[in-house]
C-alpha cells in the first residue's frame, strides 16, 4: 500500500519538477560566416535600438555563441573540452557565456555546443531585471559575460584577477561584434548590469557579470 502511495506520490509530483526546470536546449551546427574579414571589421558597429518583434533564428545564436566562446580544437584530454575561438588568460576560460530570452536563462556550454538550463534562474526570463538601462530589453537576447575569477591559477593575485577578466569578456565581445556583423544582426557590448543583478543569477563574490550584449535586429526607424 506504502510503494502504491510513494508511486502515486511521484507520478504527481514528477510534472511538476519537469514543468519548473527547461529542457536543455541543443543548437545547430554554427553558420559558415562568409562576409570576408575586411567587411566584417567595417560593418562593426554598436546597435542600441532594437525591434522587439523580430526574434533571433536558432541557427543564428547558435552561431554568436559559437563565435563567442566555441572551441575550434577539440581535444578530449581539455578539462574543458578543447581550445576555443578567443583566447584566454592562462587558458583558464573563467568567462561564462550565459543567454536570457523569453525561453528562459541558460549557460552555453562549449563542449557541447548547447544551452544549459540556469541552475539559479531557470526559466525565468531577466532581460528587464539585470541591465539598469531599459531599452536592452527590446532585444530578444541578452547575452552576459560573467567571470570566475577563482579559475585563474593560484599564482594570479587577487587584484589581477579582475584585470584579466575584463581582458578575457572584451575579446569574446568583440567576437559577438563580428559574427553578428556578418550575420547582419544588431548588438553593443555594455557594462550596464545593475549592482544587484549577480543575486539573480546566484553569484558569488568572485563572480561577476562583467559585460552585457544585446542580441537582436536593429531596429532602423528608432536609430534614425
Ligand atoms: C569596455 C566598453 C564598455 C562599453 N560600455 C558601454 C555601455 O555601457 N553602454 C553603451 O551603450 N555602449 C558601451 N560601449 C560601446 C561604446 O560606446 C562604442 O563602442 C563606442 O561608442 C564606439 O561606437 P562603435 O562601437 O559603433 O564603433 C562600451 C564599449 C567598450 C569597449
């Protein structure tokens, strides 16, 4: 009779476990990025106004994630699966490259080239609570670079470690820079999240959300 309950009691609460965490989201194999170099430096630019219609294919952010922080030498002996598309301090990638959209918050993982769901925000979708300016949120996708800075070597002192963590977040930004460019999408890198938006994301001292970047298409009669 117990098990007959303790069954009944986990097929009614399994729903609900399921409900309240998104599934992990798999992204297509990154677009080839054809606009040549020289073109994709002049295109570059900062976007600040955004149509809050037009949302972003998957193929799309799979490929500014990729460009972001995707590794391009594989090596299953990496603890992190592999060198990437920016360099990286002491190869130490202690910048996370995490997206919030209408579908919720997720960690890319370069590894496997898909979107985590958030251990700490979940579903929830924070692109009007982290930044402090308002029109970020009219893209459909923020794209936040947080630190670890407890991933540097233990010879890195503590007051170099924010140096280089903003050195490592700048080189992934400007890899969004490009690859949105070529994809002729719209963003901005910024250092616009509010004091208290690492709480949402359930950071600790050393971590921090270093750079904001709004991903979306531009919208042209507003920047007009
Ligand atoms: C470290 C850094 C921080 C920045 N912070 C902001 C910001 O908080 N808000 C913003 O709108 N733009 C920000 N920008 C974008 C610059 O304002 C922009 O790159 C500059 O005006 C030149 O314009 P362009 O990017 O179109 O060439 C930042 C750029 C860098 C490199």
């Amino acid at each position: 009779m117990r098990s007959y309950f303790g069954l009944l009691l986990l097929s009614l609460l399994s729903p609900i476990a399921d409900e309240a965490k998104p599934a992990q989201v798999s992204l297509p194999k990154p677009l080839a990025l054809e606009m040549s170099l020289g073109d994709a430096l002049r295109a570059r630019s900062s976007t600040r106004a955004f149509d809050p219609a037009r949302k972003l294919a998957r193929e799309e952010l799979g490929t500014i994630l990729w460009a972001a922080s995707g590794i391009t030498r594989p090596d299953p002996a990496h603890p992190q699966g592999g060198k990437r598309t920016a360099p990286a301090a002491f190869e130490a990638y202690v910048i996370d490259v995490l997206v919030t959209s209408e579908e919720g918050t997720f960690l890319y993982s370069p590894k496997d080239h898909v979107l985590v769901p958030h251990a700490t925000a979940g579903k929830k979708d924070l692109r009007a609570e982290i930044p402090r300016t308002g029109w970020l949120k009219d893209a459909p996708v923020l794209v936040m670079l947080v630190a670890n800075l407890d991933r540097y070597p233990a010879q890195v002192r503590a007051e170099r470690r924010r140096d280089y963590s903003h050195a490592d977040a700048a080189v992934i930004g400007e890899n969004i820079y490009l690859a949105a460019a070529a994809l002729k999408l719209g963003t901005v890198l910024t250092a616009d999240a509010k004091p208290e938006a690492g709480g949402l994301l359930g950071l600790n001292e050393n971590q921090r959300i270093v750079f904001i970047l709004p991903v979306g298409h531009a919208n042209a009669e507003a920047a007009k």
